[in-house]
C-alpha cells in the first residue's frame, strides 16, 4: 500500500511539475498573453470543429467540445494530453503496429464465412475487427469468480508448453498466490509462462518492480503502458482485458481480475457477482493472437505466432463463437456496436448486466426503442457500489430507461461485476466491456460473442438466478431530487474523464 501511495505521489508531483512549467512559460510571455489567449481559443475552435465532424458519438465528445469553447486555454491542454494521446503516444503507436501486424494470423474458413453471410451480427465483428467466427469449440459459463479459480488452478496444472496470462488486475493473495505457486512450479519444468497486467490497475497491489520479482523465478512479465511522471497524465487507455491462454488448448475470460474480491474472500461491497467462461476448440487461437499483438508490442519477441496455435480435431458443429478485441486505436466503437446489434434485432428480449450504467444517446435510444416496441429489456446493476461518484452518475441514466419500459434491477446482496447480454435464447456475449465511456471508447478490451451455443442456457439461468436476488427501479425511485438531478447533470458533463 506504501509502495502505491508512493508511486501516485511521484505521478502526480510530475503532473504538478508540468502543469508549473506551463504556468512558468505562460508568465514570462505576460507581455503577449492577448497574442497567448488567442492562440489557444483559435486552436480550441479547430479542435471542436474537427470534434464535431469526426465524432462517432456526440455524447462522449460533447463534453470535450463545451470544455474547450469555455476554457479554451486549460480545455484545450487537457485535450492535449488526455484525449488526443493516441498520436502522441509511442505506446499506443507500438500497439497499434503490432495489432495490424497480427491480423495476418487471423483467417477465416471459408466455409464458416458462406454459413453466416445472411448473419448482420457475426459479419459486422468478423469484418471489422478481423477475428474469425468458429464452430469447433467446447465453451463452459461459470456464474461466479470462485468456480471460476477452480477451474483455472486445474487447468493451468495440467500446461506442457505455455502459460499466457493478461488481466486488468492482479493482487497477492489467496487466488495469485496460488495460481503463481503453480506458475513458479511450470516454469522449472520447461512450461513457458508470460504475464500482462495493468501498471495503473496493479498500482495499489503490485510494487512498480513487480516484472523482476517475477523474473527471479523465470517468469516473463510486462507492465502494461507503466506509470511515469513525465507521462502519467497521457495515459488514458489501459489494457481491461482479462485472458489467460493455456499451451493453445484452453482460454479463460470474463469479468473476474486476479485478486481476491473477485473469488469472496474479501467483501468490501457485500456479495461479489461476477462470472467467467472457458473455452476449448478452434476460437482459442483468437484469445491467443489478442495476447501476442499485446505483447509483442513490448517485446518484438515472436517472428511467428504459428508455433502457439493447436490444431484441434473437427468435431460436429457446435454453435458459433466469436472471441473479438475491442482496441481504442482504431475508428470502430466495437464494443458497443456488438451491443446495440444485439438491441436493435431482438425479438422477445434482452438480458444485461453490467457493474456501470454510463451510457451514450445511441444505447439510450436503443435500449428505449426495444422496449417501446415489446421487447422485454432487463438491466441489472449493482446494489452496493464501488465507487460512489460514478454510481452516481450511473444512476442519472436510470430515469429515462425505466419511464420508457426498461426493467433496471439493484443486486440487492452487493455489487454485480458481470458483464453479460442475453437474447432471444440463442446470442449471448460474455467479456470485459461494461456499459461505460471508458469500455466502449478507451480501453483495451475482449468479449466472446456466442450463437446457438449449448452454454447460453447456463448464462440465461444465472440472469434469472441473480434477477431473483435484485429489487426493481420503481419510476419514483428512478427520477432523482433536484439537487441530486443537478449533480448528476455536472456530472454527465465530465463524464468521458472519469
């Protein structure tokens, strides 16, 4: 914890160090700041305009826009350094590279592509995001992080080659510790084993050595985009992903992080409802190359990803799956646009769950025109929230949804991390993307769409099993006081920053 305080303090004394040179630099040109202030409400209005005509969604960058017309001068650097990073990043441009790098390993069967041709959903995430459809698979649900962990430790003891690992969060404990005794055991019995996790979601659990602590025992390890305090400010997009890969057999993924909250050992918000998915078959490679693209743009370390992939045998057709990544570095909202595929062509209903509830006008349309037009849409959100403000916020987008039909439900027991959409019995998505402006705009993130697969039965009965543990917005309660109203209007407005 010391470490963490540590770390932050040193961040934000960089950040404070920048943002003196800029006040420094700004009252030595005293003489000229009528010339200064100009400068920047010009470059403000370049900005908004260029906002407002490459926009895919006005509500993440209207706030944005209102920021810099208003305070052109502290509007336009934050924009600078927050919200145009993809360009000034060597980061994100190494990822970027490696991410166009890793397409060529992704190839659809071409039989597969004929089957879904008339499918609008599978189409959209196989064209535009170049992860290839499959039916070969095995996939089990689990509706809780603790069977979850269970069945990792068994498969992860069972590795004769590799071990890839790439979570948001990883924190010593019951769970890691466990998992990393097994790792340390691999490694001296030639088992490969390589481990992503998020500098900025690691901060409060990992010391900033953490990568050569693991090293001591053979274990390959990045930090990912690690905090500094020359660039802290910048870094805007983390990696969400939650993936472990196991010799190209098995891939793990889900809501659950490496830490213990996730399994109930600690229960600081009441009961913690999160879920995970295991999948066996041919849509492991797409788990895998998501892995590799990731970290070989640290670690130019793999000329060919072929030697990871494992040729499964064709078994009967088992449903499609989807495993898809969702990238902030290119121009498609991915996330979101598999979301609202799902709303739009539902029929009889729409099952979600999801622990933030920020959402643009298009998913506020949708969800609302489901409803209108008979679709049964139930959203579950937490009972007990993690982080008051944004729960706040959250709860803004209640009002509209339930005056136009929408069911929201509060897990009443604690707070509900799953990040599911069920539909008409036979799509589902599984992954990390919740419902917010970080998942669906600026985070690196994974899901797996499923059709006409055997375990969307299980993903179904958890929706029901948990709905019966949750209590429903009534309308009264969805519309807030007026100064509640007003402090979630100030807050929709900084929205895209939290």
């Amino acid at each position: 914890m010391l470490s963490a305080v540590i770390r932050g303090l040193i961040v934000l004394i960089g950040v404070a160090l920048q943002v003196l040179l800029y006040i420094i630099t700004n009252l030595y040109l005293v003489d000229h700041i009528t010339l200064i202030n100009t400068i920047y409400q010009i470059a403000g209005l370049l900005i908004a305009l260029g906002l407002i005509k490459n926009s895919n969604s006005y509500s993440y960058t209207l706030p944005w826009i209102v920021i810099i017309l208003l305070f052109p001068l502290i509007g336009t650097m934050l924009y600078l350094l927050i919200g145009y990073n993809k360009i000034m990043s060597r980061t994100l441009k190494s990822i970027s590279k490696s991410e166009k790098n890793s397409k060529k390993y992704l190839i659809q069967d071409t039989s597969i592509r004929k089957e879904i041709n008339n499918n609008s959903r599978m189409r959209y995430i196989t064209d535009y995001t170049g992860y290839p459809v499959s039916t070969n698979n095995d996939i089990e649900y689990y509706p809780l992080g603790e069977i979850t962990y269970e069945e990792i430790l068994k498969e992860i003891k069972k590795a004769e080659k590799f071990i890839f690992i790439e979570y948001f969060i990883i924190s010593p404990g019951k769970m890691w510790n466990s998992i990393l005794e097994v790792l340390k055991d691999k490694v001296k019995n030639g088992v490969e084993v390589r481990v992503i996790y998020d500098d900025f979601g690691c901060m409060k659990s990992l010391r900033s050595n953490y990568p050569k602590e693991l090293a001591k025992y053979g274990i390959k390890c990045i930090a990912f985009n690690r905090l500094s305090p020359l660039s802290g400010v910048i870094m805007n997009n983390r990696d969400h992903r939650k993936i472990l890969v196991i010799d190209g057999k098995v891939a793990f993924s889900g809501g659950i992080n490496l830490a213990d909250e996730y399994i109930n050992v600690h229960s600081r918000f009441g009961h913690w409802k999160d879920n995970g998915i295991k999948v066996s078959g041919d849509a492991v490679w797409n788990y895998t190359v998501m892995f590799l693209s990731i970290w070989n743009a640290f670690k130019k370390e793999d000329s060919n990803y072929e030697k990871y992939k494992y040729s499964f045998k064709k078994n009967k057709h088992l449903g499609y799956a989807i495993p898809y990544g969702e990238t902030p570095l290119d121009s498609e909202v991915t996330g979101q646009n598999v979301y609202l595929n799902i709303i739009n062509q539902a029929n009889d209903y729409v099952y979600i769950t999801t622990p933030y509830l920020i959402i643009d006008t298009d998913m506020i349309n949708a969800l609302t025109l489901a409803a209108k037009r008979g679709v049964d849409v139930k959203i579950i959100i937490p009972g007990i929230p993690d982080k008051k403000m944004v729960y706040l916020l959250s709860e803004s987008y209640v009002e509209p949804l339930v005056k136009a039909g929408v069911k929201v439900y509060k897990y009443t027991p604690g707070f509900i991390h799953a990040k599911t959409f069920i539909s008409d019995d036979n799509i589902a998505t599984v992954g990390t993307i919740n419902l917010d402006y970080r998942s669906l705009y600026l985070h690196f993130e994974c899901g797996i769409y499923l059709e006409n697969v055997k375990c969307i039965k299980d993903i179904k009965k958890d929706f029901n099993e948990t709905i019966n543990k949750s209590k429903q917005v009534s309308k009264k309660e969805a519309t807030p006081p007026f100064f509640k109203g007003v402090r979630q209007a100030i807050l929709r407005l900084i929205a895209p920053l939290m």
